[in-house]
C-alpha cells in the first residue's frame, strides 16, 4: 500500500484581509509568530474578534503561543471541489487545539505527514506556509 503524504493548496488561493481586530495576529504571522489575544479582564484566550465570549470586555494583550497542539477534528479531502487544488491532493483541513491557550481551537490544515498517522488527539506543531502578503500557520504531525 503506498504511503499518502499530506499537502496544502496552492498560495494562489488565499488572500489575508485584516481589519482592525485580525490586524496584530496577522502581522505577527507574517514574521512566523502565532500570538492570541488574551482577555485583560477575565484571562480567556480568544480568536481576534471584538469581544470576549466570556466577559464581553474589549481589553486584550497579545500573548505569543508555541504553536504546539493536538487534532480536535479533521477530514481528509480526495477528490479536487475545484480544479486548482487538483495537484494538492490528499488535503486535510484540521480543527487544532492550541496547548498554550485553552479553549481555542484555530482552522488550520495538517501538512507534509502521512494521511494514515492523523488521528484525532494527535500532537502537532506548528510551520508556515508563506504567501503573498504573509504567511499563514498549518500544521504537522509530532515526530
């Protein structure tokens, strides 16, 4: 049985659009740096959006994560919706569980593993894909 090692879709198909809230998490990214807002007032750690789902307090810091994880959830994508992911195939989009930030969960794509060693709970770190106008985090399995 041949061995099926994951990929990513084209740079080409991912534009980053920032609005005030996303502004810090994406220009962190741009030098490979994960960082989450962190509520000031109550200590939740969030994806960049304007409140806070616990509190609805506004306040945050920026806190740089180590973009260790595991796999919430995942699928694997055989088969192109459209054709320019056609050489991009197997995908696999994943719900990742960031270790340094309890609760979030951050979409994301498991890259360069084997499609057979992906399981949910699975350890993954973090790695980059560079596009233009950035870079964006994905994922790979722990050694």
């Amino acid at each position: 049985m041949t061995q099926r090692l994951t990929k990513v879709a084209p740079s080409s198909m991912y534009q980053i659009e920032t609005d005030q809230w996303s502004e810090p998490y994406w220009k962190a990214a741009a030098e490979h740096r994960l960082v989450l807002p962190r509520c000031t007032h109550c200590g939740t750690f969030r994806m960049p959006a304007p409140f806070c789902h616990e509190c609805q307090s506004q306040d945050i810091v920026w806190v740089e994560q180590s973009g260790d994880g595991a796999i919430y959830s995942f699928s694997v994508v055989d088969y192109p919706v459209i054709s320019a992911v056609k050489e991009s195939l197997p995908y696999v989009p994943a719900l990742i569980e960031l270790a340094d930030a309890p609760g979030v969960r951050l979409i994301s794509n498991v890259v360069d593993s084997l499609v057979d060693d992906i399981a949910i709970g699975a350890q993954v770190s973090l790695t980059w894909q560079d596009i233009e106008g950035g870079s964006i985090p994905r994922f790979r399995l722990k050694g």
